[in-house]
C-alpha cells in the first residue's frame, strides 16, 4: 500500500461527505491533473500551506457528484491510519477546515451572512467574518482528555455505544468551562467508571477529528474503588492484562494506540 502522500507539487484533500478521495491503485492523495474537471464544482476549497516542498489543499464535493473512476471514497477513520504522522496532522486540518467553513455561513449572534477574513487571500489564517456585525469565526479546537488508568499489569479499557463493532479504548472526554485538565480527569473517569486514580502524568497531545478535539493525554494508577459504568456512556469496561486485550482503537495512528503500546512495550 502506498503512502497518501506522494512528491509532488501539489496535492489535494477533498471530501465527500465523511469520506476522504484516495487513488485506487496506490491510496495516495490525488494532484491537480487529477481534479482538474472537477475543481470548477467544489463546494469549497482552501490552501493548507507548504509541506515538504508540497502544496497541500483541500476541498469539498456535493454528496451527488460521481466520484472519478481513479479514484475511491474512504471513511476518514479509516483513511487516518494510512498516514504518516506529517500527514496525519494535514488530513484533521483538512477535516477542521472544511467544517469550519461549512458550520459557520452564518453568524450565530445576529444571523447574517459571514464572508471570508482578508487573511485568507494570503493563506495567514482561516477565518470567516460576520458582514453585518463583523463577529469573527475560526475553526474550532475543543479539549479533550484521554488516560490509560495501570493497575499492576492489567489496564482499564472501555467501550462506548459508538465506537466501531469490537473496538474498546481508554476514558476520554471533553473538558468543561471553568475546569483544569487535570480536573476534567479525574472527574471523567469518576462519571464513566466510578474510580480514584493516583499519581496522573501527561503523556502528549494530539488533533483528532471526531468531532474537533485536541487530545490531551495522560498515564494514572488505580487508586481506589470498583467499575460502576455509566450506562449512557460506556456499555463495557473491565481490567485487562498486558497480554490479553480486547479490540484495540482503529485508528493506528492515535494517541490511544500509543499510550497502549508504550503501556506494552514496558512489560
């Protein structure tokens, strides 16, 4: 399987519906030869910036329109995993964008149209200005936290209603207005699972784009009680030892993933 991103002089991420544009026989980015009939029927489209001596740009195609037959549409889940790192962090920009763009033709506190920020002519910054009251709109980044709780050898995993059929993965979840991280932390993992954790450690961050998150990670020790699920959030959490997990997280690439494989590693 070929990397999506090829050396070339520029190349596109263009959306359709939730799914990403891939080459069929290599699931490499498409250039502008490729999109050239279609670009007069973007939805929408952006200038990502310079990569690698690469133009990186993104756009977005009708949910009707025929998709080329070079071509083939990807969950963008699933399309996450065949990125290196670089391109990982292009495609959630590609994603957030589009979105951006997409959420916000409209201003929400008067209700006019927006239009484009001056900046984005020079490609300085994404932003969307409200014509009437001139309100200013960025594409937004929600916190959000994720923790791999130790006991012993064994991990706490979890799974929630939404997640794809066998996957389990670590407590997550956003932080609210006017908490700390590390309170958004603890509070979580008591509301989804019902524990005490000791000796929290922040571990990374990483953008994942479902919906608009900045992950913010962390290693803790059990400290106290037993799993008490909240059933509108988890359907299933248990310890598992290092040798004996359950489905792992889908996207390969995820903070999750590396919190899991370091937890491994170390035993």
């Amino acid at each position: 399987m070929g990397s999506p991103l090829q050396q070339r002089q520029s190349c596109w991420f263009v959306f359709q519906n939730n799914n990403l544009l891939l080459l069929k026989n290599n699931n490499a980015l498409p250039s502008d030869t490729a999109y050239a009939s279609m670009m007069p029927h973007f939805s929408r489209r952006f200038n990502l910036g310079w990569l690698n001596n690469i133009e990186y740009h993104c756009a977005e195609i009708g949910h009707k329109m025929s998709v080329p037959d070079a071509m083939h549409a990807i969950p963008l889940r699933q399309a996450l995993s065949l990125f290196s790192n670089d391109g990982y962090g292009l495609a959630v920009k590609a994603w957030s964008v589009i979105n951006w763009d997409k959420n916000h033709q409209f201003c929400s506190r008067c209700g006019c149209v927006t239009a484009l920020g001056h900046g984005m002519h020079q490609a300085k910054a994404f932003e969307r200005v409200c014509t009437s009251c001139g309100l200013s709109f960025f594409p937004r980044i929600s916190p959000s936290i994720i923790v791999l709780i130790k006991r012993d050898d064994q991990l706490l995993m979890a799974r929630s209603p939404h997640f794809p059929a066998g996957v389990y993965g670590l407590i997550a979840g956003f932080v609210d207005v006017g908490e700390s991280i590390e309170e958004a932390v603890h509070r979580e993992v008591i509301e989804e699972v019902g524990l005490q954790i000791k000796n929290l450690l922040y571990y990374g961050s990483q953008p994942w784009p479902f919906p608009d998150s900045l992950m913010l990670a962390f290693t803790a020790d059990y400290a106290s009680g037993e799993i008490v699920m909240d059933r509108d959030e988890i359907e299933d959490a248990g310890w598992y030892r290092h040798d004996n997990l359950p489905g792992l997280p889908s996207v390969a690439l995820s903070i999750a993933m590396k919190l899991i494989n370091d937890f491994i590693g170390a035993r």
